[in-house]
C-alpha cells in the first residue's frame, strides 16, 4: 500500500490517516506519485491540475520491476483509483527489462517530467570487484501520457543528441529479405540508433500459443531473434562482432490475437535477445519482452536504440514500450563493435529510414 504524508513546513510531516490506494500484489518499495496532462500534451505537471490524471508507481521486490497504474486522483478523499481496476496486477512498466527502484522528478525549466532507473549487473560479482564498482543510473528519460490514456511514453532527453558524431551513417528505402541482414558501415560500442520500418504484408502472420498471450518474456524466449515466424523477427543486431559470434538482438514479431482463432486483431511483441552477446561463461543472459501498443496494421512501427558499451536502451513504437539490457560481449568492443538490421521472418521487410550515429563521450565532472 501506499500512503501520502502531508506538511505545511517540509520539517514536521503527518501521514494521512487511510491508504492513498492499496492492493495485494507484494512488497512495495520507492513508490512514486504524480499527475499528468491529459489529451496528448508532453509537458509535465508539478502538482496537481484541473483535468489531469495521476500515475502511480511501486517497485515490487518480487520480480524487481517497476509497474504503474493510470488512474484518478480524488485530493479531498485522499484518494487515488486506477483507470483499470485489473491494472494492479502489473500489466504496466516502466521498462520491461533491467529498470528498477526509478523515480521522477519535475524540470520546471523545460516543463518536463524526468525519469531516472537503477540498471543493475548481470555480469558476477567477480567482474564487478575486478572493475571496482556496480550498477548505473540510466539515461534520462521524459514521460508523458499517451493520447489514448492507457498508458505513458517515454523518450530520452534531449540533452543526449548533443553527444550525437558529426557523420551519421544509414540506409534508406531497403528491402530486407528473409534471412537477411544488411550490416551498417558504423563501428563503434556507443551509438544512437533511429530506425522505421515498413511491413509490407501481414499475410501469414503466426497464430499466438494462448499460454503466452500474457506472458512476454516467455514468449520471447520461445521465439528468440533466431526462431522464423511469418512476419519477424525484424530489428537490430547491436554489439556484433565480424562473424557474428557475439550479438544482441533488438527486435519486433507480429502475431495474430489467441483469443479468437479468426480474429484479425494483430499483437506486436518487443524482445531483447542477448543469449548471443557474449562468448564469456557464467553470464545472466535473460530475455526482456514486452507488448506493444499499436497498430501494426497500418504497416510501420519504429525502433530507436542507445548502445553504451554494456547497455542497450531500446524504444519501441515511439516509446510505448522500453527494455533495457545489460550485455557483455568479449569480441565486440570498441570500434570492433558492428551494427546490422536482419529479418529472420519469411515476410520481406522494409527499412524506410535509418540512422545511426557514432556517440562522443560525456563530460563528467567538469572533465
């Protein structure tokens, strides 16, 4: 459950007396309470307004994920509701990979809403005492409430274009054919990648397996980047190296609804895929998946990746859905780090835009 604490001084703090909500899902931990404008708007709100809605989010040790709710927030009941009174059992993240114990704050300077995440190792404990430290904070990221209201968008800030190279690489208008891939003429273990791509038939789309309709991660592991499907697996290869030995996988894979055999409602499934990031033993390697909300019928969804030497941020759809991995190749360092877009599905796909950027250090400390 969680509580809200009011004060008139910020020294002397009284908790109001009922839970602003609560729900049986587990041990709650860094939770975070905030409104958001309605209607599409990506500014932020400081406190609350008139026709705004709320997000409110714990992070369950169980797991270690951060889930939110959308809801509304009553301020003379001390209140909050979520929207979906089924959301509680965590079908909202934050980050459907390695994102934990993050919390938001707002930049009046910008009128934006911040969000910070912890990324913990999945390297060992030898790895980390033989590198002397552990954990980082991710990059960043604004969030706001998508126009339909079900849940937020996130992207990251702004800030970070500014450590985008001079000479950006890409292709243009591409046909991917099944298993194919295309390496892109960029060498390096830091890049900023943008990419849109085109799908020009859903025909022979795979029927989804019912037991995993609610289960991403799983399905994802079942169906890793390496699995043919009908349309997918498409997306990245981050992190490659010359022959391919090391590699993390970044991509889509469309789906027809379980719930109806003849139903033409189409699912999207987000995966990161890093069983092939690293030749090194005694790695966690896990799969990160999640859904996607939008509609591949029309035919274009896009992906953007930010690759920093052991973590890859990725941003499906605009930001509907975001995995973080964790990921240790041994061959694929520094300029021997490669990037390629493949498409292991049996439908052609087609990149229509694609960029990628070598990125420069940051100044950390004035240094």
């Amino acid at each position: 459950m969680a509580y809200v604490y009011r004060s008139r001084d910020f020294k002397r703090w009284t908790r109001v007396r009922k839970p602003l909500h609560s729900a049986a899902t587990g041990m709650w931990e860094c939770p975070d309470f905030y409104p958001v404008a309605v209607d599409g708007w990506q500014y932020g709100l400081d406190t609350s307004v008139p026709s705004s809605k709320h997000v409110l989010k714990n992070s369950l040790e169980v797991g270690r994920y951060d889930y939110y709710t959308v809801g509304a927030y009553d301020g003379n009941r001390e209140r909050y509701v979520p929207d979906d009174p089924a959301s509680d059992e965590h079908h909202l993240r934050y980050d459907y990979g390695n994102f934990y114990a993050s919390k938001t704050f707002y930049d009046p300077a910008k009128r934006r809403r911040i969000l910070w995440g912890w990324a913990n190792e999945s390297d060992t404990d030898a790895d980390d005492v033989a590198k002397g430290w552990a954990g980082i904070q991710a990059i960043p990221r604004k969030v706001w409430l998508d126009p339909r209201g079900r849940q937020l968008r996130q992207w990251l800030v702004e800030l970070v274009k500014t450590l985008r190279g001079r000479n950006p690489v890409g292709l243009k208008d591409r046909l991917v054919k099944q298993q194919e891939h295309v390496e892109i003429g960029l060498r390096t273990a830091h890049a900023d990648v943008e990419v849109s791509f085109e799908v020009p038939s859903l025909e022979g789309v795979e029927a989804l397996d019912p037991a995993l309709a609610n289960d991403a991660q799983k399905l994802c592991s079942v169906r890793g980047a390496d699995v043919e499907g009908g349309v997918g697996p498409f997306g990245l290869w981050v992190l490659a190296s010359s022959k391919l030995e090391e590699r993390t996988a970044i991509f889509f894979r469309v789906f027809k609804a379980a719930h109806n055999i003849n139903s033409t409602k189409l699912v999207v499934l987000m995966c990161s895929d890093p069983t092939m990031s690293s030749l090194s033993q005694n790695l966690y390697k896990p799969t990160f998946a999640g859904f996607v909300d939008t509609d591949i019928t029309k035919g274009k969804i896009s992906l953007r990746s930010l690759i920093d030497g052991s973590v890859v941020e990725s941003f499906g759809a605009g930001g509907r859905t975001c995995i973080l991995s964790r990921v240790y190749p041994t061959l694929a360092r520094g300029d021997e780090a490669r990037l390629h877009v493949f498409n292991n599905g049996k439908a052609d796909i087609k990149v229509s835009q694609l960029t990628a950027w070598a990125m420069k250090p940051a100044f950390m400390n004035g240094a």
